[in-house]
C-alpha cells in the first residue's frame, strides 16, 4: 500500500491564500491525496502566521502547517504553537522557544500517521542551533510506528539542503525544501528512499521578486533608498511536491513537482488577516 503526500511551498500573502484555497480541495481530490504539509511562515503580509489564516488553511485542506525563520512574527500565534497538533516550530532553536518540534497526525482516511518537523539552515540564516544533531534527536523521540515522516528544510544554501537530504537518506519519507522561494528542478528519490528538492518554490505571485512588488524591490536596489516592499498580486501559483510513500516501509516510490496557476487578484496587496505592512525584504 501508498499514501500520496503534498508538500507546498512558503504561502505568500493573500495570493498564496487565495490559490491554494481555490486550487487544493481538488487537487487533493483528483491525485487521491491523503496528506498535506505546508509552510506557512509567510502567509500573513508576507511575513508570520495568524490564527485565522491557520485555520483558513487547515479548512482547505492542509494537515500540518510548518513555519520557518519568521516563527514568532505574529505574536498572535503563540497559543497556537502551545496547544495545536498542526502546527510545528523549528526544532533548531532554544528548549525554550514556544512551540511544539515534531508532530504526529492521522492522515485523512484516518489510516496512516505521519510524522512532521522542520528545522532552520545555518549558513547565511542567523544564529540556530545545529540542525544536524536537532534532527537526529527529534528522530529518536518520534514513536517508531510511525514510520512515515515528513522533514521540511527551512534553508537558504543549496549545498547545505542536499547535505541534509544525504543526512537524512533511508531515515524519513521526505525532505522538502523551503524558504529561497524559487521552485528547483532536482526532485527525485535518494538511493535510500528519501524523496528529495532543494526547494519546492512559493505558493504566491510569480510575477514579484520573490513575492513583493517588483518596482518597490527594483527602487531600492538601485537608489540605495528604504522602500515598503509589498505583496505582489500577479501570476499566482501553488507549488509543492508529491510523493507516493510505501505505507509499510516508509520509502518513498515517486516524486514529482506539482504547479498550477491561479487567478491574479485585484485590490491593494493587504487584507484583515494580513497584519501590519512589512517595511524590510526578509522572506
């Protein structure tokens, strides 16, 4: 038996809601998709996540929501990290950080768990913890009968995702890439049953510079001036990937890139949910 798995990439802003919710009920339904993962650490103004979008997802479809270097931007969502089993932390950052690291969900028929955890890059993505010895302790406390198990890489640097991809070959179902925005064209499944990409790219507008309005970027990189750099609303897109996981082994069978277009969509580039303008560039 198989379990197919959808793994997308960072939600952007209203676009990235908004294609995802319109494109996810029947993709799920037509590719017979039992579970999904999906980073959100961007899905709130581009930056952080809030309650009601949370749950906006979780309605759509989603499984588990994981979150990346921008974790605690929205303040809001800490009493989600401490009593929600859909949402996961980094596991590379303090014991004390709030949150939970790793996650076990049934999956939609209710007849296969799934395991989930994410962690932060080292290199060019600030001061965390190894995530070298992060997962290999996460990995020991995750109950052994739950032999499928999802890792989402929140990583900047390419060599140190396939790195992690050979660290954690044979050892989970997948390894999925997130953070770069930018969709890579090396999935595939290690020698060892690990499907792996360094980066499944955003679920957001692809007509932007990595999600925020390509004017408001293009000023400040050539006059050296501050700028609001905001959402985006063109060409919006749902990117993951899809694996096909041998419910027994845990192995992976196939993986394969999924993007769909959706409709752009009109109106200034923040909504209620959104939260504050984001004045800087960080993804």
């Amino acid at each position: 038996m198989s379990i197919n798995i959808l793994c997308i990439g960072d939600v952007v802003g209203r676009p990235g809601r908004k294609v995802l919710i319109d494109q996810l009920p029947g993709l799920i339904a037509q590719r017979r998709i039992e579970f999904v993962v999906c980073n959100a650490e961007n899905a709130a103004g581009g930056s952080g996540l809030t309650p009601p979008i949370f749950h906006k997802l979780i309605h759509a479809g989603v499984d588990v929501i994981t979150l990346g270097d921008h974790v605690y931007r929205k303040r809001e969502v800490l009493g989600l990290l401490q009593n929600s089993d859909r949402l996961v932390r980094p596991i590379n950052l303090s014991a004390a950080a709030t949150g939970r690291r790793w996650t076990v969900v049934a999956s939609k028929s209710g007849m296969y768990n799934v395991a989930v955890t994410c962690l932060l890059g080292q290199m060019y993505m600030g001061q965390n913890d190894s995530p070298w010895s992060a997962i290999d302790k996460v990995l020991a406390e995750i109950p052994s009968e739950a032999v499928i198990r999802v890792v989402d890489f929140h990583a900047e640097a390419s060599s140190e995702k396939i790195a992690m991809g050979y660290h954690l070959n044979g050892r989970v179902s997948i390894v999925f890439g997130t953070h770069t925005h930018i969709p890579t064209a090396d999935a595939r499944v290690l020698d060892k049953g690990t499907a792996y990409i360094s980066d499944v790219g955003m679920t957001g507008p692809y007509d932007s510079v990595l999600g925020r309005r390509k004017d408001r970027v293009l000023s400040a990189l050539t006059t050296s001036m501050p700028a609001h750099f905001e959402i985006a609303m063109g060409d919006p897109r749902l990117c993951g990937v899809l694996a096909s996981v041998d419910t027994t082994s845990g192995k992976a069978m196939s993986v394969e890139r999924i993007e769909i277009a959706g409709e752009a969509i009109e109106g200034g580039p923040y909504d209620s949910d959104d939260g504050a303008q984001q004045k800087s560039s960080n993804r």
